[in-house]
C-alpha cells in the first residue's frame, strides 16, 4: 500500500513541472486598471507583445533566508463604522451622517457606508445579505465558532443591526449558496463540510419561531438548491436539482411550503446535469415556470402543470441563461436564442468573441441582454438586429472600455437594481454601474475596506429597492447609495 | 529596486516585473493544486499578480509580497462563488470541447490525488497544497493563511487523513 505522503510528494512534484513548463501569461493580463491609478510603464509599454520571462527560483524565498516578517496584506484603513444608519425603505428621505468616502474619479458621487463591530454586528466575515419588500436588510454572519451563524437585520429604530434569535448551529465549516426573503423572514442554502470531507447541502428557514430545517420539516426530496428566486406575490421560489435526479421547484409562500418534482424518467435521458450554476436555472420564467439543463442536450421547463423538454440539435446544447417579461434567453453553441410565445428562434448569428468566456448574464427590462465576460462585456438589443454592426450586439472590449474608464477586468458578478441599471463587480477593480439614460459607463471608486483581496472583497452584493447596493465584506456589511 | 521613505525608514521594494518574473510559475503551480482545470488555475493566478500590481506600492512593500498572493490565491481557489463561477464557464465551453481534460499537463494519479485535496475543507485544502507543491513548513504556512503552527499541524494532519481515506492508502507517514 502507498503511504499517503508520497502520493502528495509525487502529486506535487508533478503540478511543479507543470508550472515551470507553463508560458508566462502576456504582460497585459493586467492592463486595465481605473485610470485615475498609476500604470506601471512595463505594462503600458507592451500592450501587445509578450514578455518572455524566466522564472528563477521559484520556491527560494520560501524555503531560505529569514522567515517573513509579515505574510499580512497591505493595510487598509477602515473607516469608523456608523452608529446611525438611515432607513432602507423605498420611501425613506432620512439620512444620517454616514461616514463619507471621497470617490475622487467617480463619475457617480455616493456614499460609502461600512457596518461592522460598531453597528452590532460581530466584525467576522458576512456570507450574504438579503433585502426583503419592506426595505429590511438581513445579514447572516460567520462567528467565532466556525460551525455556527449567527442571523442578522437592520434595526431602523436604533439604526443598528441586531442578532435575530439564537445563533444557527450546524456540523462544520458552512458557507452560503444565497439567502433570500421570505413572506416570514428569511431562506439559506448552506453547504456543510463535515469531518469526512462530505459536502451537505441544506435549506434552512428562519421565522420568529426560530430556525428550520425545510427539508426535514416538510419531508422534502433533498434538493441542491442552487438558486431562489422571489415570486411575485412576495414568496420565495428555490429551483434545483435532486442528488441523482431530476430538477426541483420549491415555493415557499404565505400558504406554506410545496415542491414539484420532475418526472422520474423524463428528464435528461438519465444524465442530468452535472452543474449547478445559477446561469444554468431560471427559477421563474416569464410564464411563470421554472427552466433547467436537461442532460447535457437539452433545456427544460418544469411547473405543476408539468415538465416539457426542448432537445437542441445534435451535438449541441441549450444553457438558459436569462429571462426577462416575455422570454428566456438561452445560448446553443455559440449563438443566442430565444424562447417566447412565438417558440424558439435564433437571434444572432454569434456571441460576440468579446465575451465568448461569459461569467455573468443579466436581462434588463428594456430588453436588452448583457453578457459580461473577461475580456468585455457586450450589450444586446434585440430591436437593433438588423442594420446594425454585430447583429445587434454593441461590445465593449477592454480596449473600448478602457477610453471610458470602466474597470473591466475580471467581472464576476452583476446585479440589476429597480432602476434597471447594471451593477459589475470584479475581482480587484472594484464596482461599476452602466446608466440606460445617459448611456455612459460610471466608475464608483471603492473604498479601501473592499479591497481587501486576502479574504475575497466583496462575497456578495445585493440591491434595494431606494437604489442602494449592499455589500458583503470581510468584516461586516457596506452600502453604496448613490447621491440622487 | 526602487525606494521610498516611510516616516524616517527608507524602505526598499523590488519593480513589480521582476517580482511577477520571480514568483508567477511557482504561484501558478499552487493554483494548479487547489483549482479544478488548468484554466481556471491560470486565470485565478493572473488576477491575484493583477491585485498586486494595483497596489504595489503597499504590498511590493511588504517582507514577503509573494505569501500576499499565495493568500489571494489560496482564498479565491476554495472560494464558492468561483467555483460556481467556474462551472459556468465550463458548461459554456462543453459544445465546443465534448470531453475537456481539466488538467492535460497532469497524469492521472496527480490529478485523483489533487481531486481528493480539493474535496477536503478549505483550510486542509490550502494546507496541503502549501505544504506539499509549496514546500512551506508550518510555521510558514500559517504566516501566508494568517493562522497559528498550530493550527496549521491539525490542518494538515486531518486533510492528510481524509486524503488517505479517499485514495486508499496508508496515512502514517
């Protein structure tokens, strides 16, 4: 038998020779940065030529000379969190000294807020933050304990956050899928690791009366709950897929909680999906029913009423990827599509190369459909097909969007606030909003407290109904609210 | 080497282009261990050398810059959003690639084995590569995860065990 520590020693060995044979990744890969921030004169220098490196001693300051001094990242400063905090409510007109963070090259002036210790919450990491109809902001919060998390809200009155009953114990290390509002609080998906390194997924659900386990209290196939979506008539709707089974649908509403199952035997040929990525399900679609992969070939939709599978050509698949009022959007191969009341039609001949990679999908009400990628992001107009340069689509490559000062680098993530703007948030580049007024792109500086790349800036973003974006951090929450 | 004058010290920091010459393959190697296929591997190194750079100025500063991206590295490799993030992309990439090998350049027994590390907790999971790929004592791991030896010991000892357990194999060392 092979003593463990050898096949590390080998595994090791062999991911070092990979790395010393790999190609040194062209001196651009990190070209564009705000332009208020200094370029390197290397980088700006070879914009597009490689610089042929040599690596040299890679491991050499790890294994000789000193011990590190410090192995911290750079310091950033914190500002005081506030000890008053305005309502969040759609009508609220109120605002309090907030702390003022200076966005000197913002072309959007705001203010940043950070809410940590001070403001009642435990200064640990937050995982999510949820928003419900009524404008309350809900936090779930790591503690000292890593087995433990502790639930979160905004307390308008005393303008602080305020822990909501006892803490939520579970059986490892745990981290958030989402968290979203319900009709009588708030639904986690939580994902456990537990000391066999077994990956649990779970539904928790928080009311006055403490917490539940929703799978176990209502006797429901376990489900990886990938994504929730809320219905509109304020309960919570959570899609997903079965371990080793079909997609689920959970709607959890003001009459309680009911699943619908997909058919065994009807969906993907017995190969279902093996992602779970949100752009992969759209809970509620514009008909009302929900939209998954099916197998690796097909798309599906699935409600009550029943589940109805749309097979893509051969050797093609369907990816949902979008829905707005009147259709879903799904990609097939490299072309868009469409799925409405008039069924499918191809909508364009190709997803711009620009965002061939794309890391995030939005559908805004004006129609458009935005592909955010890494190397650009690309906006697509479906009444400007024809006659228009790209079939419709308008791109913004680095290149392009480097002339406007957006921080395109590395997106990750969007969110559409009730206005219908775009929120980009990118690994390292901060925030940017995209304006369908004023069809310009609008850099919102970050604050220091953001950019604490160590432990992953910004875990999550979420958006109020005033306008306001709300920011999970490392050490609490943040709140952008953009000056009216 | 460029200077600066901090207060009444003149602190000395090394260009960002030889730093990124110096460290970029071994760093790579550490994300090859913690991530899912080479891309995404190569793309995660990329962007924490891209943080750095922006903030040179402080972290160039630092005693050892290179344990400041081996952080980043090791965080953004277990973290969750990216590897849904990940998955993402990997399903827009399947009509074109029907069976993508996630690390060609490996063999196979490598990669079981790094399966087996990235399925761990994610502390054990940064443990274990640091340790191993890194070559990194305990002590020196827990300065790049910001944790105590101790800490780091327990680390490695469970994530060794669960390794062992998963490939079959004996764990005493």
């Amino acid at each position: 038998m092979t003593n463990v520590d050898n096949r590390l020693q080998r595994a090791a060995s062999d991911v070092r020779e990979a790395a010393d044979r790999a190609p040194l990744p062209p001196s651009n890969m990190a070209t564009v940065q705000p332009q208020q921030r200094q370029v390197p004169g290397w980088v700006a220098a070879a914009t597009s030529a490689l610089v042929v490196l040599v690596a040299v001693g890679g491991v050499a300051w790890l294994l000789g000379g000193d011990t590190p001094e410090t192995a911290e990242p750079a310091v950033t400063t914190v500002p005081q969190p506030v000890t008053s905090i305005a309502s969040e409510s759609a009508t609220s007109t109120t605002e309090v000294a907030p702390t003022t963070i200076p966005a000197p090259a913002a072309l959007v002036s705001g203010e940043w807020v950070a809410f940590g210790a001070d403001a009642g919450l435990p200064g640990t990491p937050t995982d999510t933050i949820a928003v419900d109809d009524s404008g309350g902001v809900w936090v779930l919060a790591h503690t000292d304990d890593p087995t433990t998390a502790q639930l979160y809200s905004l307390d308008i009155g005393n303008r602080t956050f305020v822990a909501r009953g006892e803490p939520l114990v579970l059986t490892a290390e745990w981290y958030t899928l989402w968290m979203e509002a319900t009709p009588t609080g708030v639904a986690v998906a939580i994902e456990e690791y537990d000391a066999s390194a077994v990956l649990t997924q779970r539904l928790w659900q928080w009311d006055d009366a403490g917490w539940h386990d929703l799978t176990t209290e209502h006797d429901l196939p376990r489900v990886d709950p990938s994504i929730a979506q809320r219905l509109p008539d304020g309960g919570l709707r959570v899609a997903g897929y079965t371990a080793g089974a079909g997609p689920m649908i959970i709607d959890i509403t003001d009459d309680g909680v009911a699943y619908v199952l997909a058919p065994e035997g009807a969906w993907g040929g017995g190969r279902p999906s093996p992602f779970t990525v949100r752009a992969a399900v759209i809970p509620v679609g514009p008909d009302g029913r929900s939209w998954f992969m099916d197998g690796i070939e097909s798309i599906a939709a699935l409600d009550a009423g029943g589940y109805e599978v749309y097979t893509a050509d051969a050797d093609c698949c369907y990816v949902p990827l979008a829905a707005d009022e009147t259709g879903i959007w799904a990609s097939l191969g490299s072309h868009l599509y469409r799925y409405d009341v008039d069924g499918w039609r191809a909508v364009t001949s190709s997803v711009p190369m620009a965002t061939d990679d794309p890391r995030s999908i939005v559908a805004t009400a004006d129609g458009d459909i935005w592909l955010l990628g890494r190397s650009g992001v690309a906006r697509f107009d479906p009444d400007n097909i024809d006659g228009v340069a790209r079939d419709g689509w308008t791109v913004f490559t680095i290149s392009e969007a480097e002339a406007v000062g957006v921080p395109l680098v590395s997106l990750q993530t969007s969110v559409l606030n009730e206005g219908d703007a775009v929120w980009l948030a990118s690994w390292g580049n901060g925030l940017s909003l995209w304006l369908h007024d004023g069809h310009k792109w609008a850099e919102i500086n970050v604050p220091d407290f953001l950019n604490q790349e160590d432990t992953g800036f910004m875990q999550n973003t979420v958006t109020a109904r005033n306008g306001s974006l709300w920011v999970a951090t490392s050490t609490g929450v943040a709140r952008f609210k953009p000056a009216p | 080497m460029t200077q600066s004058v901090e207060g009444s010290r003149i602190v000395e920091t090394e260009t960002f282009e030889a730093f990124f010459r110096r460290e970029y393959r071994p760093v790579l190697g550490l994300a090859i261990a913690l991530n899912r296929d080479r891309w995404t591997a190569e793309d995660v190194t990329q962007e924490a050398f891209a943080a750095a750079q922006q903030r040179w100025s402080r972290v160039g500063a630092l005693e050892r810059p290179g344990a400041w991206v081996r952080r980043v590295v090791a965080n953004r490799s277990v973290s969750r959003w990216r590897r849904m993030e990940t998955e993402a992309r990997a399903l827009r990439r399947m009509p074109r690639l029907e069976n993508p090998a996630p690390h060609p350049e490996l063999v196979a027994e490598t990669v079981e084995v790094w399966e087996a590390v990235r399925s761990l907790p994610k502390r054990q999971a940064q443990v274990l590569a640091l340790t191993y790929v890194e070559g990194l004592t305990t002590t020196e791991v827990g300065k790049v995860l910001g944790c105590s030896a101790a800490t780091v010991k327990t680390h490695l000892q469970r994530g060794r065990a669960s390794v062992a357990r998963r490939l079959g194999v004996k764990e005493e060392r």
